[in-house]
C-alpha cells in the first residue's frame, strides 16, 4: 500500500500498530490480541535456528489461526497454570524496518527487535527475539497475516515460555 | 534424623508408602545418582536415524556430560565423550554434522570418529609416547534395541536386554505402529529447561492421577478425548515392568472403542494412504488390531519417555535443573501420519506447548514446595491396597494410582544402596 501512503504515514502507522501489539500482550489482553490477526494468520516460533522448514522440523510454536484462537481461549480459562498467576512482562521493541522484499499479496513485511522482561513464580527471565511480520490493510486498519518470533536462544534449552511472545 | 546402625539411609528415607522430601532436594544425593544411576546403568542416548550415514554425527549426553554419537566408515555407532585426552578440551562444538575425524582446536589434537587418536601436532615431542592409549574417552558399553541406542558406563552388569525386561515389549508395540517397523527421529528436539529436580519429571511421566486437574484448561476448550482416559471410570492401567520401567496402558479404553485410529484422535478415512499400507505389511485383522492399541505410554527408567506421538529425554544438569529434549515421534513410511505427528507434538509439548507448559508448573512448584521441611515426607500411597499382578506377573492398578512412583522408588533404593 505505499502506493497510498507516503512511506512516513505508513511507517507511523506500523510503529503505533507494533507498539500496541506490544503492550496488548504485556498486559495479556488475549481478545483484543486476537483481533490483531487476519483470518489466514500464521504465528511462528521456530527452535533450532532462524530458517527451518516448520512443516518438517519441531517449532515451538507453530500456530495456524485455529490454533491461535486455541492458545487464546486456554489462556482464558484462567487455568493454565503456567499463566495463574500471570507472568509481569514489560517488553521494548526497537529496530522497526520496512523490508525490501514485498510479499506477492500485496502484504506489508516489517521487522523489528524486541527484549521482553519477564517475572514470574519461577524468576525473572530476561528473553529477546527478532520479529519479522507481514502486515496486511483489513478494512482500513492494520493486521498481522504471519508473525515469526525468531529467539536469540533459541537452539538452547529454555524455560518454559506461556505468554505471548 | 534416625541413626540407628543396621539401618540404610536409603532405608530410612524410602518406604512402600512415601518417600523424604531430602531426596529431591539434597546436592549430595544428586552427586550420588550421577555415580550410582546416570554413570553405571543403562541411558538412552540417542536413535540410529538421527546418524543415517557413514560419519554421521550428533551431540547427545549422560546427564551433565556431552556424548558424541557418531557412525564411522564401518557404519559402527560409538559413543565418545566430549572431551580432548589433552587437555580437556571440547573436541566438538557443532550439534550434528559429518566428520571422519575430531580435530581439538586448542592444541589440534585429531581423533578419528571411532574415538582414535590418529595425531597430534609437532609430534616430534612424543617420541615413545602409544598414541592408544590417548583416545577419546567412551561410554563403556553401547548397546541398541530396534534403533533406540543406549550406553553404560560400568563394564559389567545386566545387558540392555535384561535391563529392558517387560518394558522392552512396548519398544516392540511401539515400532509396529510403523508399516516398516521402524521409528525414525528426524523433526528435531525442542530443548525445555526446568528448575525442578529430574525424578518429578520421571514421576509424572506415568502419573495418571494429575491430568484431569494439571491439563483441565486445554481439556476444556479443546474437543480432546485424553481427559476420559485418566478419569475415576477409566479402565486403563498403572504398571510397574521392575527396574524402574514404568507405563500407562490404555489399551483397555482403545478396545472399547473399537475404532482404528482413535488412539490419535483420528480414523482410518483421514489417514487411508497410512492404513493400506499397514495392512500391506501386516495383514488386515493384525493392522487392525495395531491400529486400535496405539503406541505405547512408557517411561523406560531413567530417561526415555515414549508418550504416544511424542518422545521425551530427561537430562538432568544439577539438583534443580533439568532439561527434557522432546520431538515428534515419526513411523517410516508413514508420511501423512508423520505429519500429523509432527503438528500435534509442536501444539503440546515443547516450552509453549498446550500440556507441557503446565506440566513443568507443576515440577517447579513442587520442588520449591518441598523445601519446606514439615512434613518431611511426600506420600506416594494411592492404591496401594488394591494393587494387583497382570498375568505376566507385573504389578498393575487404576490408571490414576501410585503404582508407577513406588515401582520407581523400589528401583531406586536398590541402585543407591551401595552408596
């Protein structure tokens, strides 16, 4: 869509839309969280390295949009233990980039950094990650078609994750 | 504590009933498993598959220790420790690759991947010195059962076959689930990391008293049949194999389903290229039998844990640290079950998994909870009394009963008692 904006306004909107992201999943406000995905979403964690192929090979999480709607509703039930109580989470995210790679659809693709803080019953977990997103225009408004969370750990043994990364 | 003479401390902290709290929790105890379980009984390590080929190798370890799991040029599985016979150097630092040879980088020392030391630098300082007896050290004794390799680290002892026992029958049930009777481990492992000590993790591999309540959020709002299994009506079984082997046998609850494929949540129709092929090999009554059984639900003492879809290896690191190294089990050729496999396993185990997450809650909380010394002990007792032999002569009781936990503990005591 840069064609209809210029790039300043799109990158403004991109910014705000991360940063809301953000604070939606600091604050675990799960269906607001779920409202940010389009209907064909695809939320990706890979393990063992940045480009496996994740229909071959084990992610930590590999969600289609069903699944995610899953994870939300498991997270509601205010019995996932992992997440009762729910883990204080205050996350930075910097280093946001229009890619230059333009995804046949028309989608957007963006990344950014992000270091999360993380305090839970076990700890304080200090976790980052490189995001990369393909951002689509759904009625006006911004939308995640694909969000892979690419941790920088992630080829180590790590601590269990239940929150929204 | 007690010190009467005559009395093994084993004894006094291990009874039928319950065991002390120390056990988990005492940095002294851990030293002494590492000596008396993980460096002298039989570990599994790793799968044959995960080094197809000739100089195939992959990182694995026996608890704290790095193992290198290689095939040499003569297509012979070794077992090599991580560490240069110079100066202790780690010898490897990739996960997995191809490699005839190990070369150190500290002081390039070169060993080739059957563990010899085939040279080292500036040799001419070593006039005299027997280069064999330089090697990379080993794991003792490396034995496999249908793929799955173990090693030992005592001389002697029980062969990997008399330490399976009953519980090498489910690696049996487990391969048939293939129509080419093989397992194959080629998806990768997610590595979950745990501040918990390792025996609540080989406790609640075969506890099937926990998941109605541990896993009563995904249960809820997923249309999933596994809560039915472990509930007060279920007809499936605890059972105590001996030498730690423990396992949950749900065949009962299969059977009465009757249906093919239910063990997975799934049927024949969806799966039709899987089930041909399966009576190809086996026939159409015994297909059908394997296809309603399912795989097995088996701990096989210490650290392999066979869950159905999924296989889990316990690594413990210190008294509070532990390690389970999951993937998706996959069936040679079995392609559209793999896949299957492959997403199920990546929905629940893993650090984000649906179950797992809540699972590893649980052995955080119970290892900060028994740091609490009062009281001293965690009671293992439900249904003691009404436990019973299967006609193979093993012990067996509700699904939801104890039998696993004080199955293990029996070992336990008989392992640890030298020290």
């Amino acid at each position: 869509m840069l064609s209809r904006e210029s790039g300043a306004t799109l990158m403004s909107a991109i910014t705000a839309f991360l940063y809301r992201e953000a604070r939606l999943q600091d604050e675990h406000q799960y269906e607001a969280w779920e409202k940010l995905w389009t209907d064909d979403g695809v939320y990706w964690v890979p393990a063992n390295g940045v480009d496996i192929d994740p229909e071959r090979q084990m992610s930590i999480i590999y969600d289609n949009r069903s699944r995610i709607a899953l994870r939300v509703r498991q997270l509601m039930t205010g019995k996932h233990f992992t997440q009762t109580p729910q883990s204080n989470l205050r996350r930075l995210i910097s280093n946001i980039e229009l890619m230059d790679e333009q995804p046949d659809d028309g989608d957007i693709a963006v990344a950014s950094n992000s270091l999360i803080f993380e305090s839970s019953l076990r700890d304080d977990t200090l976790w980052a990650a490189r995001n990369e997103y393909r951002l689509r225009h759904v009625d006006g408004e911004l939308r995640m078609a694909h969000k892979k969370v690419i941790l920088v750990n992630n080829d180590k043994a790590i601590y269990t994750l239940s929150f929204l990364v | 504590m007690n010190m009467m003479t005559g009395v093994s401390p084993w004894e006094r902290l291990i009874r039928p009933d319950r065991v002390h709290g120390s056990l988990y929790t005492d940095p002294e105890i851990f030293e002494a498993e590492l000596k008396y379980i993980w460096y002298r009984t039989w570990v599994y390590v790793g799968h044959e598959s995960e080094v197809p080929n000739a100089n195939d190798y992959v990182v694995k370890s026996i608890g704290p220790q790095s193992v290198i799991m290689t095939r040499d040029e003569q297509g012979k599985v070794n077992l090599l420790l991580n560490r240069c016979s110079h100066r202790g150097n780690q010898v490897c630092s990739y996960e997995r690759g191809n490699a005839r040879s190990f070369t150190c980088p500290f002081h390039s020392w070169t060993f080739a991947n059957d563990g010899r030391l085939v040279g080292y630098a500036f040799p001419d300082g070593y006039e005299g010195q027997d280069k064999s007896q330089l090697a990379l050290g080993r794991v003792t004794r490396v034995e496999s059962y249908r793929g799955f390799v173990f090693g030992s680290f005592a001389a002697d002892g029980p062969t990997l076959k008399e330490h399976l026992g009953g519980a090498a029958e489910t690696i049996d049930r487990l391969v048939r689930t293939s129509p080419e009777g093989e397992v194959e481990i080629t998806a990768g492992f997610l590595k979950h990391r745990v501040k918990a000590n390792w025996k609540f993790i080989l406790e609640n591999e075969c506890d099937g008293y926990h998941p109605a309540f541990v896993h009563t959020s995904i249960f809820g709002v997923a249309d999933s049949m596994i809560g039915k299994l472990y509930g007060g009506a279920s007809t499936a079984l605890t059972r105590d194999y001996g030498n730690g082997h423990t396992e949950i046998d749900l065949r009962p609850e299969f059977r009465k389903r009757d249906a093919p494929m239910s063990w997975f949540g799934t049927s024949e129709e969806r799966l039709p290229d899987y089930a041909t092929r399966m009576k190809a090999a086996y026939g159409d009554t015994a297909a059908r039998g394997i296809m309603i059984d399912g795989t097995p639900h088996v701990m096989i003492f210490p650290n392999l844990f066979i869950a159905e879809i999924q296989m889990f290896v316990i690594q413990p690191l210190g008294v509070d640290d532990s390690v389970q190294h999951v993937t998706a089990l996959q069936f040679k050729g079995a392609p559209d079950l793999n896949r299957r496999l492959r997403q199920q396993t990546m929905g629940s185990v893993g650090p984000a998994g649906f179950l797992l997450a809540d699972d590893s809650e649980m052995y955080e909380r119970c290892h900060r909870g028994v740091l609490a010394r009062n009281p001293e002990w965690i009671f293992l007792g439900r249904g003691e009394k009404r436990e019973r032999q299967d006609e193979l002569g093993f012990t067996v009781g509700h699904v939801t009963d104890e039998v696993p936990s004080r199955g293990i503990w029996t070992h336990y005591r008989k392992l640890m008692e030298p020290a």
